[in-house]
C-alpha cells in the first residue's frame, strides 16, 4: 500500500470537506444575522431607507362592516321627473340619457362643477363621489356611495358623465344598487397605517415616492346574480418621483392587494367568450 499516496487522498478530501462546512456556516451565519436585521429594521426604517413620504393622519374607522346590495330597477315613471333630457332604460337597470340642450359644468372661475348637474338631472346624483377626470375623453367618473364612503369600481355603481369642446354634458350613463345591508365583523380590520405598511413591504411603494391619500370605501367581494357583496377596502394614492400618480387598493379584511384593472380585463375576455358561444 502506497502510504504517501492514501495520506494525500486523505488531505484533499479533509480541505474540501472543511471547505463546504466553512461556506455552510458563512451562509447560516449571514442568514441569522439578515434574520437579526429583518427583526430590528420596523417598516418605517425601511420606508425612510427607500425615501418614501408618508405623514398622513390616521383614518379611524370603527364600523366598516360587509355590505350587501341589489341592483337598482329603474322605472320610466321615476325617471320622468327629471328635466331636459331623453331617456332610455336598457336592461331595466342602466340609464343612458341625451341632454336636449346641453348643460355647463364650468364655474365663473373656470373649473369644473358637478354638484349642480348631479342634483338637477341625475336621479338620486347627490349618492355619487367624483373619482376622476378625464379632459382627454372629455368625460367624468363617479362612484356611488354607501354610509358617506365610496364603492370603488363597482360597474353597476358608477355614473359616467360625458361633456363637448364647451364643456357643456351632452349625455351620461348610470347605474345603481339599491337595499343596502350591513353586517359587523367581529375579526380586527387593517387600519390605514397596516395598509400602507403592506403596500411597502411588498414593494408596491417605490422609492422615493410620497403618499398623498388614504381613503376608505368598498370593493366586490362577491357577485351574485341581482345581489352583491362588498369588502372594506382602503384606497392608497401615491406620488412617484417623476409626477405620476399612481392609486392602490387593498382589501381592509383579508390584506389582498386589488387589481381593478386586471379585474377589468378579465370581465371583458369573459363577456367576449360569451359572446363567441353565442
């Protein structure tokens, strides 16, 4: 037996085997110490790491209950106490009316003015929220409304209103619910702090980016035929660096981050292949 030969076998699989244990505890040890980082570092160090602005006054919200609704059936017969306008009822639940002479929306200042055009012409309008403008598609969005808070894009919940090169409404569309209900939870909600503290572990928040708004409302948490119900949702509207605005929602009960437009899509593919069956 060549001894020499075994002795220098023996030594090269001895260094590489305390290799491997040397880099297995160089990994262990730098995985304790992130743990140990991870533990220490709070939300809000890590927000400050990534200059994200946020100093909002906390929103307390101590009844924020499931809500329930149907839709709303309109009848001509209510809907001829409205003046100045044709309408029509499609489905007995979704209004598209035509102004017979259009109607300003500007104030003497040159802004844009709703309240008077909603509680004039849009039946029960002063149940609808602003939510966005689009000067571009001349046209305005609102949500209903439920206990003073909004219903974010419900499509059987949302008043349309469409204006011309005067910035006079020549016609809008609107649907609504109706028999509303509410159920208290008894589990803890997310609070506003809770929310924006999710979006910023998930990264939703980008570096140095300022949150402007939290607002509470509702989102579709099930969709029924003729019934639906809502989830409490918080609203977070964010400033990134360079302007933009960009606007996330979180579901207050179970934490899921809302995809509205993903949403969207889906319902259109889906109504497309319904479409296609037919």
């Amino acid at each position: 037996m060549d001894w020499n030969k075994t002795k220098t076998i023996f030594i090269v699989v001895f260094s590489i085997l305390n290799l491997f244990l040397y880099s297995l505890y160089v990994n262990r040890h730098t995985e304790a110490q992130n743990v140990q980082v991870a533990g220490k570092t709070s939300v809000e160090d890590l927000m400050k790491q990534e200059n994200i602005t946020y100093n909002l006054p906390q929103i307390v919200k101590h009844n924020f209950p499931y809500i329930s609704a149907n839709m709303k059936t309109f009848t001509k017969e209510e809907l001829e106490t409205l003046e100045g306008q044709s309408i029509l009822i499609i489905d007995n639940t979704r209004v598209e009316a035509k102004m017979d002479t259009p109607v300003s929306i500007q104030n003497t200042k040159g802004d844009l003015h709703f309240t008077d055009f909603l509680a004039k012409y849009v039946w029960s309008g002063s149940e609808y929220e602003l939510w966005e403008v689009d000067e571009g598609a001349q046209k305005a969005i609102f949500f209903q409304k439920v206990d003073g808070e909004p219903i974010f894009y419900s499509p059987n919940a949302t008043l349309t209103v469409y204006w011309d090169e005067d910035y006079e409404v020549t016609r809008y569309e609107q649907r609504m619910l109706e028999e509303f209900t509410s159920e208290n939870l008894k589990k803890e909600l997310l609070t506003q702090d809770e929310a924006v503290w999710s979006l910023a572990t998930r990264s939703y928040l980008k570096q140095d980016s300022k949150v402007l708004k939290v607002t509470p409302g509702y989102s579709t948490l099930v969709q029924l035929t003729g019934k639906q119900v809502f989830a409490a949702t918080w609203n977070i509207r964010v400033e990134l660096n360079e302007g933009t605005i960009e606007s996330h929602f979180i579901n207050a009960i179970d934490g899921k981050v809302i995809d509205f437009l993903l949403d969207r899509v889906e319902e259109e593919e889906l109504d497309e292949a319904e479409d296609e069956k037919e």
